[in-house]
C-alpha cells in the first residue's frame, strides 16, 4: 500500500512539475518574442504548451527513473506541430501539412524502432517523404511550372523511401534494399520532370537533391559501421 502511495505521488510531482515548466515556457516566450496576442497566436501556443507538457513530462521521468515512457513523446510533437502553424505571419494548408505530417511520421519512425515493427516503419518513413514534398512543390516555391512542382514532390518524396533503408538498419543486419527501387524510379523520373520544366536551373537541382542523397548514404554506412562492431 506505501508502495502504490509513493507511485502515486511521484507522478503527481512530475505532472505539477511538468505544468510548470511547461506554462513557463510559454511565459518566457511570450516575453521576449514579438508575437501579437491574436486568437490564432493564443491558439497556437496553447497547442504547444499543452505538447510541451508531454515533452516536460518524458524528460522528468525517464530522470527520475532512467526508463524512457516513450508514448509521451507522441503528444508532444504532435500537439506541438498542430499549434506551430498558428505561430507563422500566413497561416496555410500546407503549413500544417509538413509539420504535422513530418511529426506523424517521426512518431511511427520511433514507434517502429523502439517496439522493432517494421510495419510502423514504412508508412512513418513515406509520411516524413511526402509531407516536405507537398510543402516545397507547391508553398515554398516561386514556380508555377507543374513539371517542374511535380518533379520537386516526386524527388523530395523518393528520400521517404531511402530512409526505410535507413532506419531498418536499426532493426536488422541486412540490407534492406528493395525500397531503394521505388525511390530511385521516382527520383529520375522528378529529375526529368524538373529538367523539362526549368531547364536553366536544372544543374542546381540535381547538384542539392545529390548532395542531400550523399548525406542519407552516409548516414547509413555509420549505421552499418555500427553495427559491424556489436
């Protein structure tokens, strides 16, 4: 009975401590930014703080305790990806589609990693690929070309593919090859489709998306290299 009771009480001291920290974030933030107090700026920091509190309470307990609850990381970015749209001088579509996209997806990515289900994997990794992919096709851009918006989703959304084989060298000693196919069929296809569409600054496309597909690479020969040495 002492022993549920001290239970009891430890999580109440890290949820208060959690609110705290939490409403004090919050506080501090509205200090010294230059946010205007409007209904959807309020809104949006009552979002985040609410998703910090989940953030506040992880990092409490797995202190206190040194056993990470690791579905307390899942409120956190989600709660704080819906309010971080709200924060932004425009708020659009495709604003809450990349952040809340890309923090679903990072939520499966470390669901299927932590719990080692490949299932949660895949569609964690493709969300994180056609989230940004939507964003820089048609809201970060100054193009008006479909050939060439098409083509930047198509190539952002073949890196979702890549990091399946990325993460799921934390679940296996194999490669995992197969969702490179897809994801290099897509990423010649988005690079013909950018060429026909913006020609002149085709090279520099190329050269970015290239680099960036070097850096995935690399990562991925660490994780190898990792785990050759367990």
């Amino acid at each position: 009975m002492n022993r549920i009771k001290k239970i009891y009480q430890n999580v109440i001291v890290q949820i208060l401590l959690s609110v705290l920290f939490s409403a004090l974030t919050s506080f501090l933030y509205l200090i010294f930014s230059e946010l205007k107090p409007t209904t959807f700026s309020i809104l949006g920091l009552s979002f985040i703080a609410f998703g910090l509190f989940w953030g506040f309470l992880f990092n409490i307990n797995y202190l206190s305790k040194q056993n990470p609850i690791v579905w307390l990381l899942f409120p956190f970015f989600i709660f704080t990806s819906i309010g971080l749209p709200f924060l932004l001088q425009e708020i659009n579509l495709l604003d809450f589609i990349l952040y809340i996209g890309v923090d679903i997806g990072i939520c499966l990515l470390i669901a299927g990693i932590y719990w080692k289900l490949f299932g949660l994997i895949i569609p964690g990794a493709l969300i994180v690929g056609i989230s940004p992919g939507l964003y820089f096709a048609w809201e970060n851009t100054n193009s008006n070309n479909p050939l060439e918006q098409t083509g930047i989703f198509l190539v952002v959304f073949a890196f979702g593919w890549g990091l399946i084989t990325i993460a799921s060298r934390t679940l296996t000693k194999r490669i995992v090859w197969w969702p490179l196919i897809p994801g290099g069929i897509l990423a010649v296809v988005g690079w013909g489709l950018y060429i026909a569409g913006n020609p002149e600054s085709a090279i520099g496309f190329i050269g970015n998306t290239g680099s960036v597909g070097l850096i995935i690479f690399g990562i991925y020969i660490l994780l190898m290299r990792r785990s050759f040495h367990q």
